[in-house]
C-alpha cells in the first residue's frame, strides 16, 4: 500500500458547494457507523447501490469495508460533522483467492470491481466524485490501470459520473444493467477535468469570504487602537451594507454597532467572522464558530503556539470553514455592491481591477497604497499571513472567474502546491497577467551540495523555473512590480523588443538608450523611408537616429505626429519618450505631456514616457480618450517594465507546449530497480554503475558503452572488448559516495595497450585502498561538445530538471537553465536554448549543429524518469557528450531516497 492516505488520519477536499468534507480509509472499528450509513439509505438508493434492497446489505457491506486489510482492496469514507456521507471501494480480486484464480489474463489483473453509495439527500454535490478522484489516485499507485462497475441502466447518476470524470470509458449494455469500464491513465484531459471541478468547488468555497451575507468581529473592544476596533470601523465606514455585528462580552455596542457576548449568541449566523482576540483564546472561539456553522474566519491574531495552531486548524477542517491567517493583515472586497473592508490598513482601498495575495502585511499595504495612487485600484485584496488554508493558489481561481480583475499581483513566500499552482497559473495568465515580487531569491546558510546537480538546483532556479514556466512576471522589487503594473494596466502588449526612443535632449535619449540595452530590449535603426518621414514632422536640426533627438525646439503638434507615425512604423514595436522641461522649448512641459496624451487609444503599439524631473518612480498620466500613459522617473524602470511586457508578449504567442508520449519506456522496471535497492538499504544512497545503467537503460537514454571489472585482469579483458579503431580507453575508480571522479584524480585517460591499463588499475588500486570497489573501463569518447543534464528532486516544488554546459568547470560556470517537470516539448526547447553555451549546440564558427533531437530526447527522458520515480533524489549526467551524429551520456551518479510517491493533482486542501 504505497499511497499516502493509508498514513495520514484525514484528508479533508472540497465539494462542488464549497463545503469541506474529510476522506480517510476505512477501518474496523467503523463497523457500526458504516452498516448505519446503509441502513439509514431509502429502499431506492439501496436497490440502486446493491441491485436489491435486501436487509443483509447493509450488512454484508459493512464487513467488507471494515474487514482486515487484503491486497487489492480500498475502501474511503466520506465524513462531514463526524458522519459518513459517501463510500467508495475497489476490488481487484487479488486477496481473494477464488477470484484471483479466475483473473487469469493480464489485462483482468490490472483491473478493479470499484462502487460508490452516497447518503440519500446529499447527491449533486459531488461526494461520489470526489471520492472516485481519491481512489484512482490509490489505484493508480497500486498498478490497477482500469474499473470496471456494474449498474442498473436506470442509475443516470453513477453512469454521469463515470462519463465526466475525463476518463477514457466504455459501456456494455446487458439486459437492465451495464457494465461500465474506466481506463485510469493519467492525460492532460482528465487533469483538466479535474481542475475544473476544484476550481468550480474553490471558489464556491470563498464566497463566505469574499461576498458574506453577515460579518461579525470579535475582540472589537472599546480601546482606541486596538486591532478588533480598527477593522469594525473600516467595516462600518467603507460602507458594507450586510449586517455587521461585534462580538465582546462587556459592551452592547462598538463604534454604534450591535455587539453580543459570543458567537451563538447572534441573532443571525455570520458568514465571516473576524478574528482579532488573544492568541491563547483563538482555538475556542473558532470550534465555537465551527459550531454555530460560520464559513469563514479571518484570524488577524499573531503568536500561535503549535498547539494553537493545530487546534485553529482542526476546528475549521473538521467544520468546513476556510482560514485566512492567522498574523494577516485582513480582506478586502471593492466590489461597489458590498464595499467589504475588513483590514486595519490605514486608508481603505480604491476601487479597480487589480487582484492582491500578499504574505506580508507590510507588502500588502504598500502594494493597496501604490495602486490606490495609480489610480489602477484592487478588486479584491487578501492578506494571507501564516497561510494555514487560503492560498495563492485558491486566489488565482477566483480572480480568475469574479469578472473584475484583469491583474493579478502576488507576494509569496512559499508555495504548498507548486505544481497545481503552476498549473492553475498557466491557465490563467493566458488570461490576465500575474505578477510577483520574487521573495526569499537568497540562500545564506544553504547546506554544502553534495553533486553538481544539487549545487545548481538553488531555490532561486527553481522559483525562476515555476514561474518561467508559468508566464509568471517575477520582478525584483514592490516598486518594480508597481512599475510594471502601470504598464501592462494601461497599454498594449509590444509585439516584440524593438523599441524607438525619442527625447528632446540628447543625454536624456543616451540614459534611455543605456537602459533598453540593458534591459534585453532592442533599438532597430530606421529605413531611409521612415527617417525622411520623421524629418518631414521635425524641426530643423533634428537628429533621426535612434533614439530621435527632437531637439528643445519640438512642438506639441510636433511631438504627437512624430510618436504616431513611430508607432505605425512596422519596426517598432514600443515608443519610450524622454523629456526634459528646458527654459527654451517651443512648447512647455505639459504642452509635451499633453502631446503623448493626445489620443494614446489610436496607437496599436504601447507608449512611455520618462520625465526626469518627476519625483514618483512612476505615475499614470490622463489621456484625453479616457486612457492612461505610464511615466517613469529614471529610463531604467521604464525599460524593465517594457521587458517584463515584451517576455509576456512572447509567451502569450508560444504554444502551451505538451508532454510528448514516450515509447520504449519501462516504469515498471524503473520501480522494480528502486524497490530492490531500497529494501537492501532503507535510507537510500548513491546507485553503483551496474544499476545507474539499468535505470538509465528502462527510459531509452543513450550511454555510452563500458564494462565492470574488480581485477586487473578482469579490466584488460574488458579494455580488449571495448577498444574503439584507435584502441584507445578510460578508466574511472568506483567506491560508495564518489561523487566527483576528477577532483579525486580517480580517472586515467587515453590508456593504449594491456600495460597501460594494468598500469592504471594498479595506480587506483594503491591509492584507493580500502575504498575502491571496481572501475568503469570505456572506449574514449570522440571529440565533442560535454555538457551536464541532471535531476534535483525538490520535496516542496518536485522534480527539477537541469541543464547546461558540463564536464569539470560545470559548477565554476554555473552556465546552467532548469525547468520543473515533466517537461513539456516547449521546456525543452527552453532548455536548450536558454544557456549561454546554446550557439555552440546550434552550429557557431560555421560548426556543424549538435543533434539537437537526440538531446530534446534525452531530456524528455530524463523528465519522465524523474516524474515517475519520487524516491530520485538526484540525478547527474555529466558529462553528456554531444555531436552531430547523436548524444550519448558518458558518466552517471544516481541517489535514491525512500519517499512515497504522492499525486500533486489530488483534489485536497492543505
């Protein structure tokens, strides 16, 4: 039994409603509770589960569910306040020795007889669904590859939910049954299918919080200053409209506002309740909020204890509220109809469109405040604090369906999903774009690595990984997140990084210049045609390079027809413009501004401005259409934000990229070779030749040829076999934990001859006494390009592939480029195009290219051994000798950890 939910007490996932509900394994001592979910079932709901409505059912079920564990069987409960309200189970047979006799093909071994009952009232809210969900997940780690279930053809509801759950499934009809069977391979179609689902039950899950009906606060106290009291009056004075009620024992009311001596005591039961009472006083408070059936709680309280924290956590799982906090800053909600303030920021938040996930409260008010003076606004904002429960993640789902936001902004600082936030943010930057601020980008104290690939594998790569992956703009600073904020709020995305500078003084044109140069963008120069057609709008003396030197003399009507026709021009694809107020321009300083503001809705190509003498790193300057223009103090922030919309821009036109199918790959192998090995050593370690050839052999990746020998003789024969033409050999020292062969000077070159090979082996064997095991005896390699491919298995984020320039100076270059599998064909691409090394690859110098299929291959390879075998730690190939004529990995180091396999895209809260 390999999956995780055999070990852990609960589970707890949301429904289609919203609610929460917890899953967990079936047990003997649940006997009692489950043949009384039956019981309690209609005489329909149990001739439909059971084909019958025999007394003995329930019975009969029971038993099997709560007998003692046998191979092949799960069964899952489904618990809402403390009672089964669903069961689901699969059979494959195989403990029965009856049945498994007559399972005789390979295909019927690979099977499972799988039902599901649901308590009667509580169907449509997807129970049944849900568990279906958990219990392919277990199957698949079992080897079960399809259910099979029998039905009355009268049960539409069962039949529905086998046909939408994005599983491949077949139907027999026999008589007034059906027989139903469900291929359970994991594909793109049934992740979709799942995500849609938890996206419809997260955001179902937040209108408690984000849209309550009623909002209480408790610990608003009659103190000036406190923390309670500050969040009732911005409740109070932003104007929500719903009821609103304080919860305080001593007091009728608070700031006019009817307070009450606990939470059942309220006329009404709030959606919301708002926390802000002692730390040591916040686990009661909460299961009495659990009671009283509240949905949601937003624990501003800093200072849990891990006691606290865990009671916090349990009232609101075992109750079904969502968590905000606790140690945040509050939420909010702009939307004119609810006007929902419930922070104690000091100003309430301007209206707008922009989404805001903050874990710092800090954070959170300089962004509300940043966007307030923009003028860009917030549709919602949420201070996540400690983030027990509401995550970024959960965020992003539901900016993604209010129909306000078209700009998310996030501040994390850790992920607890990356790979489902990964793919939720996928999808919905294809929508709206998603910025962050790249928190937490050092590493001081980060243990010593122990191979190449875990001293490239930083966390800085691999948050730069998910969020490249992700079309995530990451951005250096709060103030360069505003920057690009401004930009991407206000104008058109750049097709391209072609940009055309134009300026009314010359240095301020240099000082941009300089800085789109920097920034990875490009300044093309102009055809004759369009410098005769700038020339025809200038004054004399202008000077129609790029940058565009309008000259102090610029007038306002000639500044707008210069930009317009730059922005027409069809090798441009951005227009900065830089200004300088001067004693003897033809126009003042707002006539220039005035001039960029003309009409900004008629350009199909984004504009900036950079005014040196503004004091805000950034402003949104009115049009006369109604549009903004950004306006950026130094050219510096301008050309970043231009960046950031320009990667967008090209992200936004690749394909999404698929995870190629492989053929020739041997998983089950895989997995064999790794249960072996960690049930001879159960705290894992680094893999000898023989097996890192055989992990490498079950995925196709090419090696090159070599032999293992533990004696003298042994080597020579094995040199004798694997001479190439020029009889030319390498031999490499092997012992437990040799990581880096060259360092230890355990490898000997070119060796010619059998004197030269027992030379060599006599050598290793007097200076590796006591250590040495064998060597690795392979024909030299042919001249070519080495580089490094490797696998760092990272327990937070998952498996992150690397890659880049190999051999000895790998980690002094550090010329390296990661992406978190499995790869997509586009990561691959990424890959290799993305290090420095990459015009080598491609055929520099007149070179011929490297085959840059075989390497895409290899790759593809290395992503999909990571993404089925969680116990590799690490994984390095270096060097991988690349030429024309193939790609052949020449030294591998392989380390295995016993970790349980776990499924990232299993429905289930944190």
């Amino acid at each position: 039994m390999t999956d995780d939910l055999l070990d852990r007490p609960t589970v707890h996932a949301l429904l289609a409603d919203g609610t929460t509900v917890r899953i967990r394994p079936a047990r003997p001592g649940d006997h009692r509770q489950v043949r009384g979910f039956y019981e309690e079932m209609s005489p329909e709901n149990l001739r439909l589960r059971f084909f019958s409505a025999s007394p003995r059912s329930a019975a009969q079920a029971a038993d099997r569910a709560c007998g003692p564990a046998r191979p092949g069987y799960r069964a899952l409960l489904a618990e809402a306040d403390d009672r089964i309200i669903g069961i689901a189970e699969y059979d494959t047979g195989t403990g029965d020795d009856a049945r498994a006799e007559q399972k005789g093909t390979a295909e019927d071994k690979g099977t499972a007889e799988v039902s599901i009952a649901v308590a009667d009232g509580l169907h449509h809210r997807g129970v049944g669904t849900l568990l279906v969900e958990h219990l392919v997940s277990a199957a698949r780690a079992e080897g079960v590859t399809a259910f099979t279930a029998d039905a009355l053809s009268e049960n539409h509801e069962v039949l529905r939910l086998f046909a939408d759950l994005g599983l491949h499934t077949a139907r027999r009809f026999e008589g007034p049954e059906v027989r139903c069977t469900v291929r359970l391979g994991q594909d793109d179609t049934y992740l979709s299918a799942v995500e849609a689902r938890g996206r419809a039950a997260d955001v179902a899950s937040l209108v408690p919080l984000l849209r309550p009906s009623a909002v209480a606060v408790a610990g608003a106290g009659r103190t000036p200053g406190s923390v309670g009291r500050a969040v009732l009056h911005h409740l109070r004075s932003g104007g929500f409209p719903r009821r609103l009620f304080a919860v305080n024992p001593h007091v009728a009311t608070v700031l006019g506002v009817p307070s009450y001596p606990s939470v059942a005591a309220l006329p009404t039961v709030p959606d919301l309740v708002i926390v802000a009472v002692p730390a040591a006083a916040v686990p009661a408070l909460a299961e009495e909020c659990g009671i009283a059936g509240v949905r949601a709680l937003v624990v501003l309280t800093a200072g849990l204890d891990h006691l606290q924290a865990r009671a916090l956590l349990a009232a609101c799982r075992t109750h079904g509220m969502r968590l905000v906090g606790p140690n945040c800053l509050g939420v909010s909600n702009t939307d004119p109809e609810l006007s929902l303030d419930a922070t104690f920021a000091a100003e309430h938040p301007r209206p707008g469109t922009a989404g805001i996930a903050v874990q710092s409260g800090g954070v959170g008010i300089a962004l509300l405040d940043g966007l307030s003076r923009l003028g860009i606004g917030v549709s919602s904002f949420v201070s996540l604090g400690d983030k027990y429960d509401v995550s970024g993640n959960d965020l992003l789902q539901w900016w993604e369906s209010d129909g306000r936001t078209d700009l998310a902004l996030l501040h994390l600082e850790s992920f607890g999903n990356p790979r489902a936030f990964s793919r939720t943010a996928r999808r919905v930057t294809r929508r709206i774009p998603v910025l962050t601020v790249d928190a937490g980008r050092t590493e001081a104290g980060r243990k010593a690595a122990a191979s190449h690939t875990a001293a490239a594998a930083t966390r800085t790569m691999t948050r730069g990984a998910l969020f490249t992956q992700a079309g995530i703009t990451a951005t250096r600073s709060v103030g360069e997140l505003l920057e690009t904020a401004a930009l991407l709020h206000s104008q058109p995305l750049p097709a391209g990084a072609r940009v055309a500078i134009v300026t009314n003084a010359g240095g301020a044109g240099v000082l941009t210049a300089d800085a789109c140069a920097e920034a990875g963008l490009a300044l093309p120069p102009f055809t004759p045609t369009v410098i005769d057609d700038l020339l025809a709008v200038l004054p004399e003396g202008a000077a129609v390079g790029n940058p565009v030197d309008a000259t102090a003399a610029v007038s306002e009507e000639q500044l707008t027809e210069c930009v317009d026709r730059l922005t027409r021009c069809p090798g441009v694809d951005a227009v900065v413009v830089a200004l300088v107020p001067t004693a003897v321009a033809a126009a003042t300083g707002d006539d220039l501004v005035r001039a960029l503001t003309a009409a900004p809705g008629r350009r199909a190509r984004p504009v900036l401005a950079v005014r040196l003498e503004q004091d805000r790193s950034v402003t949104l300057l009115p049009a006369a259409d109604g549009g903004t223009i950004p306006s950026y103090a130094e050219p510096q922030a301008a050309a970043r934000a231009l960046a950031h919309a320009a990667d967008r821009a090209a992200w936004l036109a690749r394909p999404s990229g698929a995870v190629p199918a492989l053929a020739d790959v041997q998983t089950d192998r895989a997995r064999t070779v790794v249960a072996r090995y960690l049930s001879d050593h159960p705290d894992g370690g680094w893999l000898d030749p023989m097996l890192c050839a055989d992990l490498l052999d079950c995925y196709g990746i090419p090696q090159i040829p070599w032999a293992w020998a533990e004696t003298e003789d042994e080597a020579v024969l094995a040199a004798d076999r694997l001479r190439g033409a020029d009889g030319r050999v390498v031999m490499k020292a092997h012992w437990p934990g040799l990581l880096h062969k060259a360092q230890q000077h355990a490898v000997h070159l070119d060796l010619r001859g059998d004197a030269q090979v027992r030379a060599a082996f006599r050598d290793l064997e007097r200076r590796f006494a006591g250590l040495m095991t064998g060597v690795v005896v392979q024909p030299l390699a042919a001249r070519g390009i080495e580089l490094f491919a490797g696998v760092a298995q990272d327990e937070v984020f998952g498996p992150l592939v690397l890659f880049g320039l190999g051999g000895t100076a790998t980690e002094v270059l550090a010329d390296h480029a990661a992406r978190l599998a499995p790869l997509t064909d586009r990561d691959v691409h990424d890959l290799i195009t993305s290090p420095r090394c990459a015009p080598l690859l491609l055929g520099a110098n007149g070179q011929a290219p490297v085959d840059l299929e075989g390497l895409e291959r290899l790759l593809l390879r290395l992503s999909r051994m990571a993404a089925d075998l969680p116990q590799l730690a690490e994984a390095d190939l270096n060097p991988v000798l690349a030429r024309p004529d193939g790609v052949t990995a020449l030294d591998t180091r392989i380390r295995l950890l016993p970790r349980r396999p776990q499924d990232p895209y299993l429905r289930r809260l944190r």
